[in-house]
C-alpha cells in the first residue's frame, strides 16, 4: 500500500530546505512519536526508506518484520 504526497520546497535568502509531509494516519499506524528521531536511506535514486534511529517493539510477536 502507498500513500502519494508532494515534496515542497522552501527558500529563504540564500538557503532553500525541502520538505515532506508524513500522512497522519501512515504515523499513527507506525505509532511514532512528536520530537522522534528518524534517518531517510537512500537505496537508490528511485528508493528512500525512513526508518526508527531507535527502534520500537513489535506490537505482534511471532511474525518477522522487515527491518
């Protein structure tokens, strides 16, 4: 399942920053937290993976999850 978002892009004065909006729901299901801290992976240029600097329990023991 995917969720489809725009990239926006901020300039201010010499800097420019862009930015990603993370759906409510998709962060509410991952349970993650205001202030958390996370690392985007670049896989490839067609690939970004956002993952836990520190990672949570699984919720459902028994089942693997990716990592």
């Amino acid at each position: 399942m995917g969720h489809k978002i725009k990239i926006q892009r901020v300039e201010r004065g010499a800097t420019k920053s862009f930015y990603v909006n993370f759906p409510a729901a998709l962060a509410e299901a991952a349970q993650i937290e205001k202030g958390e801290e996370m690392e985007w992976l670049v896989e490839d240029r067609n690939t970004f993976v956002l993952r836990r600097v520190v990672p949570i329990k699984p919720v459902v023991k028994g089942k693997k999850l990716l990592t």
